[in-house]
C-alpha cells in the first residue's frame, strides 16, 4: 500500500478533490432547484443528464485520447467541469441545466477514463488490487466529504457553486505536474448484449436494475431531503449516509462473498436493500429512520454492484472479461439514465416517498428475479468462484479491467 501511496499520491489526492466537486454539484442542485421552483419532473431530467453524458464519455474518452493523448484530454475536460459548475447559478434554468449536466457528465467520465488508465500504468500485478482499493476508497471519501461543504454557505448564492469549481481546478495541478502520460490504449469491444444475457440474465438483470438505484441515491436524494421540508445540514447528512454505509460495509461483504454461494448471498443482501428503502414507507419520514434506512441503503447497494461483476465473472474465462464489463457497465449506463426520470414521475404521483418506494419496487423486483433464476440452473461453489474486488458504481470500463486483471492473476496463482 505505501508503495502504490508514494507512485499514485498526486493522482489519488487529485481525484479526492475532484469527487468533492462532482459530490457537491450532486446534491446542491437539489437543493437549489427546488429554491427556484423547479418541478419535481424538472429537476429528475436535470439529474438524468449526467448519466446520459457519462455513458457517451466512458465510449468517447478513449477515441480522444488515441487522437491527442491523455495530457491534453485530462486538462481540457477538467476546465469544461470548473466551467460548468460556474454557470448553474448564472443560468437556472431546467433546460440549460439539464444541457449542463450531460457537459459534466461527459467531461467527469473522460477524467475517471483517464485518470484510472493512469494508475493502472503505474500498477503492477503484485499492488494492482491494493491500487484499485485505494482509489476507490479516495473517490468514497471526496464524495463523503462534499457533503460537508453545502453547510457552510447558502445554497441559494454563489459561493457553493465557486468552491467546487476552485477544488476541481486545484485537483488537475499536482496530477498534470506529476503523471507521466501512458501510452494510447485500444478500446475495449464488448460483448453483443444477447451474448452477455445468455452467458448470466441474473448479472444483466442485475446491472440494469441496480442502474435505476443508483441513479435515484445520487441524483434525487437532495431532491427528496428538500421537498419534506430537510434543512441542508439534514440534507447532507442523509447522503453521505449513503455513502458512508457503502464506504464501511463494502469490505465485510466483499469477504463474506469468498466464502458461501455468491447467488445468495447477493439475494440476502438485495433483500436487506429493499427492507432499508421501505423503512421510511412504513414508519414515516422522521429524521433518525432516515439515516438508518440511507445507511443501509447505500451500505447494501454499492457492495452489490461488484457482487453481480464478480458474480458474472464465474462464468467467463479471463480473455473475456474486459468486453463483459464494458459491456454490463453499458447496461448499468442505460438504467442509470432512466433511473432520475422514472424516480421523478413517481414522485410527482406518490409524492416524496416515491423516492423510497420506486427503489424498493426496483429491488424487490431483482430479488424476485435471483430467486427465479436459482431454480434455473445450479451456481458455481465458494472454491470455484473468482475473489471479489472492491468496485464503485461511478467507475469506468478502465476500472472494471483493472479488476479483470487481478481477478485474472489470482485465478492463475490458485492454479500454480
């Protein structure tokens, strides 16, 4: 670990600042749309637009770099995102700022393409799990720790729009002033989606779902703090108690998954999920059920995203991993850009505690789903199984191959 510290410091510690940034303009747009009126279907595109600019520039990022190379590509698109966090207060507007996020969207999945294929150059096969680790864990806690930052100003000026945007150009000096630029990589083909489902419909199914829950934690939590009536410490509390549980329980998940049937235990974790997002269905809004049910929530979720990967990789040979991942990350793109809208129209029918209930109805669904498909064919046992690899739902392809990779070398060491 200390020697992935002293090669990666500057880019980890860049990422931190720059998942500040990314973790503030989240929730605050929130908040400060539902200070200008914005409806609640308004703000649900707004949010939805990230996801739809992220998924384009996960495809687009490595064509970029291949063209003008990972130096050029880096520093370009991080002053699109101190830019764009600049004008949200100078153009609040649903439309401008819907357009906006897919900028941001786009520009912050370049950055993340670009920035894990740099520390994946500076991995090698002995620290490229700790690698992958850590870097994970530093983009838990800049989104954690942004929250912090909505309590000291008014979400109602400019300041926590300027802040962000200073921490996300400071994020780009010590990075740019200390990485090497790597070599031009290929892309990654993936699999056909009708490959991908025959090889595991419960990883598929899986990956979309989780998608439309992801979505919803990330982009209409604040939504739903501000409309029953949260003050913004409130606020920021509740979503970094999303990431909090996801921060803390990703590890005691990831270790039990090595030891018993992967399929049943991502059921008995979905079912948990589901039991946290209709804690505040059944016994109201009060502040304390809120962060037991966030914590939880977000503490069964993340873990999840890398069960299903690792659960899909059980089934693949290592030569096809990276275009599976690329692959279910697609799926996972495609459900996380419904996932905003749908949540907003369920929503404006139920009102705020459609947030919980469609997030509920989306797990409740995928475990009706597993408990299905265990009928339809047998698992591989806890000794025939790949290790679990800590991931994050906001990773890019460049990731999940990294985990690929490690999967691939310990598979192989199990083997000698």
């Amino acid at each position: 670990m200390l020697q992935v510290l002293k090669s990666s410091w500057a880019l980890l510690l860049g990422m931190m600042l720059l998942m500040v940034g990314n973790g503030v303009q989240g929730t605050l747009l929130g908040i400060r749309g539902g200070i200008e009126g914005f409806s609640t279907f308004e703000l649900s595109l707004v949010m939805s637009g990230y996801f739809a600019g992220f998924l384009f520039g996960s495809r687009m990022a490595p064509i970029m770099i291949r063209r003008v190379g990972h130096v050029r590509v880096f520093a370009a698109l991080g002053s699109f995102i101190s830019a764009v966090l600049i004008l949200y207060p100078t153009f609040t507007d649903p439309w401008a700022w819907t357009a906006l996020r897919v900028i941001i969207g786009f520009c912050f999945s370049g950055v993340y393409v670009t920035a894990e294929s740099w520390l994946n150059n500076a991995a090698d096969n002995e620290n490229r799990g700790k690698a992958l680790s850590l870097y994970m864990f530093v983009q838990m806690v800049g989104i954690i720790a942004a929250q912090g930052l909505l309590v000291i100003g008014d979400p109602g000026g400019f300041i926590l729009f300027i802040l962000p945007s200073v921490l996300v150009s400071i994020a780009f000096a010590p990075i740019l002033l200390s990485v090497n630029p790597t070599p031009a990589f290929e892309s990654i083909k993936g699999l056909s989606l009708r490959e991908l489902f025959e090889i595991s419909p419960l990883g598929c199914v899986g990956f979309m779902l989780l998608g439309g829950v992801f979505a919803a934690q990330f982009g209409m939590a604040s939504v739903f703090g501000q409309q029953i009536g949260l003050s913004v410490g409130q606020i920021s509390a509740f979503v970094s108690a999303l990431f909090i549980g996801g921060l803390v329980l990703q590890y005691p998940i990831g270790w039990i998954s090595d030891r018993m049937d992967r399929r049943l235990l991502i059921l008995i974790v979905t079912a948990i999920a589901m039991v946290a997002a209709l804690l505040p269905v059944v016994f109201g809004v009060r502040y304390e059920i809120l962060l037991v049910a966030s914590f939880l929530l977000g503490g069964m979720t993340n873990p999840l995203y890398a069960l299903l990967l690792a659960y899909v990789n059980d089934y693949l040979e290592p030569e096809d991993m990276p275009a599976a991942s690329a692959g279910l990350i697609f799926i996972n793109g495609l459900g996380a850009i419904a996932g905003p809208v749908v949540t907003g129209w369920v929503m404006g029918v139920m009102g705020p505690l459609g947030f919980f209930g469609y997030m509920a109805l989306l797990l409740f669904g995928f475990l009706a789903y597993g408990m299905w498909r265990m009928t339809r064919r047998s698992g591989p046992g806890p000794k025939e199984t790949g290790a679990y690899m800590t991931m994050s739902p906001a990773a890019s392809p460049v990731a999940a191959d990294m985990a690929q990779e490690v999967w691939a070398d310990e598979a192989q060491d199990d083997d000698n």
